[in-house]
C-alpha cells in the first residue's frame, strides 16, 4: 500500500437545492469533466468556472505531437527502403521539419502548464 500524505479531514456540508438546480449542477459538472463537488468548491472558491479550455488544449498539442512523431517515424522506415537520392534528401527535409515542429510543440505545451 502506497504512502499517502496526510491531508487535513474533510467535513461534510449539506446544500438545499431543487430538482431543476441539481440537474443543472450536474449538467456543468459534466461538461466540466469534474465532480458536482469539485465544481461547487472551484465556484465558491475562486467564484469562476473551472477552466477545462487549457486542459484540453494540452491534451490536443500532446495528439498532435505524437501524430508528428509517428509520421516521422515511418518517413524514416520509407527512407530506409528507397533509392532515389533526390526523394530521400526531400524526405529527410521533411523529416526534420516534422522534428522542429515536435520541439516547437513540446515547447508551447511547457508554456501553457506554467
């Protein structure tokens, strides 16, 4: 069993609302990708949604960048099996564009984490 920090106790609060307002709660949590908690405390504690937008950004610039990986990948695998000179040399500017724009990408995701 892993060692877990020792968190300070939780309490438990109980909040009135109607059928309508728990179906909307639930709703935003949803579409927030959180608990109803999590999304009643972020409201409360910092009186904003929590920002998903980033999250998802991250997400989509990580795709991105291993879809350049395997694309490069496999130009590589190509270059390996052909013999024309001039196709390789284009094929291997490609591959190091596709290289930059990995770089390139790991570096705005770095950004955005801060």
């Amino acid at each position: 069993m892993r060692n877990l920090p020792d968190k300070e106790p939780r309490k438990f609060i109980k909040v009135f609302v109607t059928k309508q307002e728990r179906e909307y709660i639930a709703t935003l949590a949803e579409n927030a990708n959180v608990s109803q908690s999590r999304l009643l405390l972020t409201v409360f504690l910092r009186g904003k949604m929590p920002d998903i937008s980033t999250k998802e950004l991250i997400r989509e610039l990580m795709k991105l960048r291993a879809d350049l990986a395997r694309l490069g990948n496999l130009q590589l695998k190509g270059m390996n099996e052909i013999q024309n000179g001039k196709l390789v040399a284009e094929m291997q500017l490609l591959l190091r564009e596709a290289r930059e724009n990995q770089t390139l990408i790991a570096e705005k995701i770095k950004k955005i984490s801060i």
